[in-house]
C-alpha cells in the first residue's frame, strides 16, 4: 500500500483561497444536510505543559466514504520561534477498508481552510457593499484571511492592527505587491477597526481586542482566534448587538469563550445563535436580513473542514502528480 506525503508548500500549492472557499461550502452544506459526522474535538491540555494536543476526527458519508483525523499541537509562543503556533498532520482514511490514503501538513490545512471558511460567512452574511477590511492580528491567519476576503468581495482597502504596531507594519509590508488595493498598518485595534465593513479578528488575546463602539452599523465580523471557553476576542456588549452565527452549535456552546462568557455575563443566551452558517448555505435560514444589521461569525474549526480539504488534495496530488508516495 502507497500512501501519499503532502508537505506544508505542497498544500499551499494545491489549495489556493479562492478554490477552498468553494470546497468549504460544499462541505458546511453537507454538514446541515446530514452528510458528514462531526463530534467534538478532544483536547489534551496536561496541566504545566506548554502547549496542548487536539484531535479531530471526521467522517462523510458517500460513495466512497471517508474518515479524517487531524492531530495537531498548539503552541502559542512558537510564533517567537519563527514556528506556526500549529503543528501536526491531517490523516485521510478510506472509509471502505480503513487503510490510510495521506499524510497531510496540518499547519497549512488549518491556515488556509479556516480563512476560507471565513471566506464563506463574509460571502453569505456581509453587505454586498462591504470594502473597507480591517484584520485585527498580523500572523498567519491575517495572511490567509487576507486572500480569502479578497477572493470574495471588491476589497478597497485591508488596515491591519497588531499587539506590536512594527509586526502591523511588516505585514503590510510583506503583503502590499500582492494586492491591487492598499493594506495599511495601524496603531491599534480601534483605530483600524473604525468605519470597517468586515472585520476579521485573528489573535492568541484573551482578552476582548474588539468593542462595541467601534463597530459601525452593518458591519460583518468574523471571530477566529480563540477556542478555549475561558478566552475571547469579542466583547459581551458586541456579541448582544450582533445576530451570531456560528459553524457548530454543540462546539460553540462547548468551546467558544466569546459565546460562553458573554452568556456567563447575562448578556445573551441560548437563543442568541441564529444558526450555523451551513444551514444559512443549504437554504434553512436567511442569515443576514437587513443592511445595517451586524452579523457575527464565530469560528472554532471543523474536522469535516479538515477531511474535506484532504480529500480536495489527494485528488488534486494525483491528477497534477504533487506530493511523494512512501510504501507504508
């Protein structure tokens, strides 16, 4: 049995923004329609470690079927090691016989599926109007979100915030010759974020990076840095005022601290999540119903993202011959 190698730029290269925001639709959809399984991630988080270990199994229903795994090890100060802050593989399985097909770069799959995930809900819930980027977070993800936001509306401008203003001011750096519109760094969260139509937050914070008052009348958000039930990134007076939709019931009221905590506070309760943005794309709610609604996307990353995206890959690394196939 052969199984195929995928390293983090083999990833990169078959798997650009604009086509994992269409691979993630299909997969979200298929979620709300019953077609794929998703339990709860478990975490292994050993008390004085530095870091913890998730795993994330998936499995899709189909012909043929498959199981994915994706095991990865989060380590928020790596990013001063020059590291990922996530590192791991994603493993697909056939669902037939259970052999296992590929070994994937987890640190690619995840940068690239949860921008494009965000790619999703900023096509579904933000205006159409909606040009004016603000990312709230300059490391891998803000690079990430950055196509895929571009790859779903006529961006006009992206303004970046960070903790250290010198790392807003790289990025933008960095990313300017990429783009035909202007990424601008900022001095801080509030001043990027102001009059802002989309707002992606993208940090380790956990504490609230993003308030209330700074947030104009019809503005989109998606919330993607925290995943832990004792951290948020949005405030409890954001979270009320928004129509919240989320990519899992059951792993937002387990998991989401942004959700979890803004109830603790009695500011909202179960009620408050509209729905999950795969029954907004199969067609069982409206989602964004007027223009200067805010709408508040809270991702915390599905297995069945991750599956689908490996099963995206291995056809792509056969029919474009990428990848190596190790006897296993």
């Amino acid at each position: 049995m052969k199984v195929l190698v995928l390293k983090h730029d083999e990833v990169e290269r078959l798997l650009p923004a604009r086509e994992c925001v269409a691979v993630m639709e299909e997969a979200l959809t298929a979620l709300a329609r019953g077609r794929m399984h998703q339990p709860l991630r478990m975490i292994v988080r050993p008390e004085g470690a530095g870091g913890l270990l998730a795993l994330m199994p998936a499995y899709r229903r189909g012909e043929p079927p498959a199981y994915g795994l994706k095991a990865v090890c989060v380590f928020h100060e790596n990013p001063t090691r020059g590291l990922d802050a996530h590192q791991g593989c994603v493993l697909l399985f056939s669902g037939e016989t259970g052999e296992l097909l590929a070994v994937m770069n987890a640190s690619a799959i995840t940068a690239v599926r949860t921008a494009a995930v965000s790619g999703v809900a900023t096509r579904r819930l933000a205006r159409e109007d909606a040009c004016e980027l603000a990312l709230v977070g300059s490391g891998v993800q803000a690079r990430t979100h950055l196509a895929a936001l571009a790859s779903v509306r006529a961006i006009r401008r992206a303004r970046v915030a960070s903790l250290h203003v010198e790392h807003a001011r790289k990025f933008a750096e960095e990313v300017s010759a990429d783009y035909p519109f202007p990424v601008e760094a900022f001095e801080s969260a509030e001043d990027a974020v102001r009059g802002a139509s989309i707002i992606v937050t993208a940090t380790t914070a956990r504490e609230p990076v993003l308030k209330r008052e700074w947030v104009a009348p019809g503005a989109h958000i998606n919330a993607v840095g925290t995943y832990s039930p004792d951290a948020r990134e949005i405030d409890a007076a954001t979270v009320a005022a928004a129509s919240l939709f989320v990519d899992r019931r059951e792993s937002a009221l387990s998991e989401a601290g942004d959700y979890r905590l803004a109830a603790r506070d009695g500011a909202i309760g179960p009620e408050h999540i509209r729905a999950e943005l795969g029954e907004v794309l199969a067609g069982a709610h409206p989602g964004r119903t007027s223009p200067d609604e805010i709408t508040l996307f809270k991702s915390l990353g599905l297995a069945v993202e991750d599956l689908a995206s490996a099963e995206y890959l291995y056809r792509q690394a056969q029919t474009k011959a990428v990848g190596t196939w190790v006897e296993f």
